[in-house]
C-alpha cells in the first residue's frame, strides 16, 4: 500500500497474481483424478465465465471513479469479510 503505484496497476498486479495461481492450480488438477472431463458441469462453466466477464466489465467502469485509497479499503475489508467467512465454514 505504501508503494507509489496507480490503481490500474494495483489491479494488474492482483489479477497477474491470480492468472498465475489459477495456472499452477489448473496443471495439478489435469494431472490428477480429481480433474476428469466427463465430469465437467457446462452450466456451471459457463455461468463462471460470464460471471468473470460481468465482473470485469463493470470493474472497468467503477475503477474510473474511485481513488486509490478507497480501493486499498475495499480490498482490506473483502480480505476480512472472506477470512471470517472461512473462519465460520460459509466457504
């Protein structure tokens, strides 16, 4: 948070971060059982990848009109809303 960087560059950074655990995550699974291709749910599939899209879409549009510090906030609070999530079993 200390670092001089824009919020498009805070954002890239998460998302890089994301690509490469998303990748590593995926070369484990396809070299398991756990990953068998008869068992893929195409509806959830797809609903996963417009989720993605929407998401992506309408975080272009709100990035423009908020500022760093309020997006270093949002992100705290979601890290803490999520931690207790996991804590109380919801995820």
């Amino acid at each position: 948070m200390k670092l001089p960087i824009t919020k498009e560059q805070f954002i890239a950074s998460g998302i890089f971060i994301a690509c490469c655990i998303d990748i590593s995550r995926l070369s484990v699974y396809s070299n398991s059982n756990i990953f068998n291709h008869s068992s893929i749910n195409i509806n959830i599939l797809v609903v996963a990848t417009l989720a993605a899209f929407t998401g992506a879409f309408l975080g272009n549009k709100l990035v423009k009109k908020i500022t760093i510090d309020i997006l270093h906030k949002i992100v705290a609070l979601l890290i803490i809303v999520f931690s207790i999530c996991m804590i109380l079993g919801i995820i």
